[in-house]
C-alpha cells in the first residue's frame, strides 16, 4: 500500500482520512516555482542535462508530471499501489484486456456498460479471447463459470443502469481460490462510495469522465493495481500503446478528486430522497435504487458501499411515457454520460445500450420504459420539482 507522501508543508501517512488524501496524496508544491497546485505541463519533451543525464522526465507519452500527480493521487484513493491514466475508461480497459493472451477466458457481470461488451464482443473475440457473461451477484454463477482457461474475473458494481449489486469479498475469494484474477469497474460508486481493493479485488478501472473529474468538461480513465505483475505490464503497455491521459486532462481530474468526498456526499442525499420520491409515486412501476429497503440487495450495499451512489433507474410501464418524462424535464439535461454536478436523465434502451442486441437488453433488465437519472448536486427541492412536473403530463 502506499506508506507516505512527502510535501513542503504537508506529510501524508498511512493513517491520513479521506477527504485528506483526496486533496494532498500524490502532489507537491511545483520544485520551480513553488505552485501549490500540480502546473499543466503541456511539454512533449524534456531537455537533458548531458546524454544520460535527465530529471526522470524523457518524453511525455512516457512520463508527465502532472499525468504522474493525478496516477498517484488517484491510487491512494483507491488504496492501491500504482495507478495509470488513459485517454478514456475504454482505453484503460482496453489496456488492462492486455494481460490477457489469445486462448484465455473472462467471466464478466452480465448487465456490464454497453462500451465494455462491445470492446469484449466486437473487438477482443478478434484475439481469441473468450467471454462468459453471468449474474456475479449470484456467487454460485461465478463459480460454475470459471473454466480452466479462465484468467480473469471484471465486475462492475452497481451495475448499468438497473443497479444490481455483486459481492466483491465474496467473488474475489472465489475466483482466487481458481488462479483467478479479478477486475472492478468502479467508476459507477466511485472510490467514496466503495472501494474494491478493500475487498480483495485485484486492479479498479474507472472512467474518470464521470464521479473522479465530475464536471462533465474531460473524457479519461485511469486503472489502479496491487500486484507487481499487473503494475509492472500496466507501465510498460501505457507507453508501449501510447492512449494516455493529456496533461490538460489530468490537471482537471486532480482538481475534480479535491472536492470527491463533498459532492459525493450531495449525490448520495440527493439521490436517496428522489429515490423515495419516485418509489411513492403512482406513476412509477418500480425503482432500481441499493439505498431502498425494496432493494433485493439493500443489506449488502449497507455493507459494501458508503452512501449508496447518485445513480436511479425507474420503470414507467411503457416507452411512450418515458419519452414523455424525457421530454418534459426542463431543469434535467436529457443526456448520456453521469457523475457530473448537473443531474443528467437517459433513455438506456436507445442511448448508453443501444450498442446492445436487444435480446440481450431483455435479459439484463433494460426494458423500453426504463430511465436513468444521474443525481446532481442541485438544490433537491429543485430536482423533485422538475420530476414532478414532469410525471404530471405523463398518461395514467
Ligand atoms: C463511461 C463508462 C465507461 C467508459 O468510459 P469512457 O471514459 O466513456 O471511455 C466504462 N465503464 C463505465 C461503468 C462507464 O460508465
């Protein structure tokens, strides 16, 4: 784990709380000038003192300061040991899919982000990778599907969007009983609401695009590990394929990570008391949401999560009457994405799954009427307001 870090007028320790290392861990005052904060270093190449002779810092795809801040900010987050930046969540994924070779298997949570099964189905079959797609919040499923050629466990928890909970503790001993390795997409919690190497996963990758950066201004993903041998390939692939983080990028990341812990806290409030809402209201079939006890896994997101995340998704019975709620918000931006300030509202079926068959759609619960809000930070009062208003003008 990451022991300490050094700073001119803060030292970081093993025992530092959260909301202390999301503000400090990773970064120092600027060694040229004293900037508090981590400079952009918009630079593709370093000058070198004498051949041989340079400052750790050779040429940007490999090494960049403030990329360097935000890898090892975002690591003691996670309380991992290394992290690494890329150019999106897919691209860190894609990177993370390298420790793989042709031949391996992957068991993977069935209702996964669209993006995910396409890369897995679409674009890594093509490497004779092989893919079994399960419910991990049944353990039993994960333990029939682990096959001698399986490698890797990737699990994503809550899932998208119906918000179905796995076990990580749980899997993670299953699948290491196996030789098994084991991968949490955590960008839907983010690392205040649940952090996975607690319980035994192995590497998180997130979509820093959503909860880390969290304004809604930069696409980026970063991966943390623990063990030597991820860390060590993980290096060597993120200059080897070259799809990093920008400085520019990373600099508005780090300043997203500062304020994680407040407006996760906001997301977490707003979203249980729309939850509640929209579970009392006649005009709602059923809510997906882990903080409701009608939650089929409320007691183990009690357990596994702080809060319980700014994401809802809701059944309005038919598609009709969740395009009209879609297109009667006014305060709510109909839009993809999540985990910025402003509370986004989507259509799953046709926007973020329409990369999906629709069969496969069925299966994982992302039905026609279904609607998935990404709780902001707004005044609530603001937010029920706008969902009421909206619910008026959809049918009975
Ligand atoms: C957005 C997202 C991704 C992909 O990240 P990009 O930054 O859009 O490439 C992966 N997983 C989850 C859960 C996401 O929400």
């Amino acid at each position: 784990m990451i022991t300490e870090y050094s700073f001119a007028h803060v030292k970081l320790r093993d025992n530092a709380r959260f909301s202390t290392i999301c503000i400090h861990a990773g970064q120092t005052p600027d060694p040229s000038t004293g900037a508090i904060i981590t400079p952009i270093y918009q630079t593709s190449t370093y000058v070198q003192d004498a051949l041989g002779v340079h400052k750790g810092y050779e040429y940007a795809r490999t090494q960049n300061p403030t990329r360097a801040a935000l890898e090892a900010n975002v690591a003691a987050i996670e309380n991992g040991k290394a992290g690494f930046a890329f150019a999106s969540g897919m691209a860190a994924e894609g990177a993370i899919m390298t420790l793989l070779q042709s031949g391996d298997h992957v068991v993977v949570t069935d209702n996964t982000y669209g993006g995910t099964y396409r890369l897995f189905e679409r674009v890594l079959r093509k490497y004779q990778l092989d893919f079994s797609y399960v419910d991990t919040s049944q353990p039993d499923q994960i333990r029939n599907a682990i096959q001698p050629n399986t490698k890797m466990l990737f699990l994503e928890t809550p899932t998208n969007p119906v918000l179905r909970i796995t076990d990580i503790a749980v899997a993670s001993q299953i699948a290491h009983e196996r030789g098994v390795f084991v991968v949490v997409d955590n960008t839907f919690a983010s690392p205040f609401v649940q952090r996975p190497l607690d319980f035994g996963a192995d590497i998180v990758v997130h979509s820093t695009t959503k909860f880390l950066n969290g304004h809604s201004d930069s696409v980026g993903g970063i991966v943390v590990a623990v063990r030597d041998e991820h860390i060590e390939w993980l290096k060597f692939v993120q200059n080897a394929e070259g799809a990093i983080l920008g400085p520019m990028d990373a600099w508005l990341v780090l300043r997203g990570t500062k304020t994680l812990p407040i407006r996760m806290e906001r997301h977490n409030a707003n979203a249980e008391v729309l939850a509640e809402y929209l579970a009392s209201h006649p005009k709602v079939k059923r809510v997906h949401y882990p903080g409701l006890a009608s939650h089929p896994q409320h007691a183990l997101a009690t357990r596994q999560m702080r809060g319980f995340g700014g994401l809802i998704s809701f059944e309005l019975g038919t598609f009709r009457r969740a395009e009209t709620l879609l297109n009667s918000v006014r305060l709510m931006a109909l839009a993809e994405s999540l985990g910025g300030v402003e509370t986004l509202i989507s259509h799953p079926a046709t926007m973020t799954h329409a990369s999906v068959p629709a069969e496969r759609r069925a299966a994982i619960g992302v039905t026609d009427d279904l609607v998935r809000v990404s709780v902001g930070i707004e005044d609530i009062d603001d937010l029920k307001e706008d969902l009421a208003q909206a619910l008026d003008k959809v049918q009975n």
